[in-house]
C-alpha cells in the first residue's frame, strides 16, 4: 500500500482537532475517506473489524464503497489500519553487532613499553 496521500492525513488531522475541540458535526467525509482508500483496504478493515466472523449472507465483494465505509463505521479503525500498513514499510534498523569481553580483548593490542 502507497503512503496515504496528504489529504487524507489533513482531513483526519482536522476531524480529529474539531472533535477534541468539541464541535458538534465533526465527522468523517467519506467522499475524502472513499477517494484515497481501494475497496480492499476497506474490506479489509471490515474483516479485522468484525474478527472475520461477518454475518451470514453479507457479501462484501457486492457492496459498494459507500456502504463499506458505512460498515467500518469508526475513523479510528481506518487511522488503525493506515498506521499498519505504514509499520510494516518502515525498515528495520541494523543492528551494530555486540562485542563480547573475550571479544573486546582480542581488539585491544598491548603496545610495548619503550626502553629508557
């Protein structure tokens, strides 16, 4: 999954301040929402919503993106599984291998002492 476009984090930035600044009709856009997210990532996020234990007869596959963005319900599943997806591209920092004592003594030479 590309980085979700700017937009989208400005749009969830601003939805998150208005409620925090307890405005009534601070929701969720789902024009915005719906123009940066594929079905998949929404069906997906269904699917880890309702612990793939959907109801019986729901085809997901024949929804369309509104009424699939109405069945996740909750923003904060989608900044959930934005942030996932942004974990799993992040690399893993190399690790500096550890020397040991017997290790360091093997590094460090003794220098002869000079003679007077």
């Amino acid at each position: 999954m590309e980085q979700p476009p700017k937009a989208l984090l400005r749009h969830f930035s601003s939805l998150f301040r208005r409620k925090a600044a307890g405005e009534p009709g601070a929701t969720l856009h789902p024009d915005v929402v719906l123009k940066h997210l594929s079905r998949k990532a929404l069906i997906d996020i269904i699917k880890s919503k309702e612990d793939k234990n959907l109801p019986e007869g729901m085809e997901l596959a024949e929804m369309e993106s509104k009424e699939l963005l109405e069945l996740v319900g909750n923003e904060f599943l989608i900044i959930s599984h934005i942030t996932g997806q942004w974990g799993k591209t992040i690399p893993e920092p190399q690790k500096a291998p550890v020397k040991t004592p017997a290790d360091t003594s093997k590094d460090t030479k003794e220098t002869p002492k000079k003679k007077s």
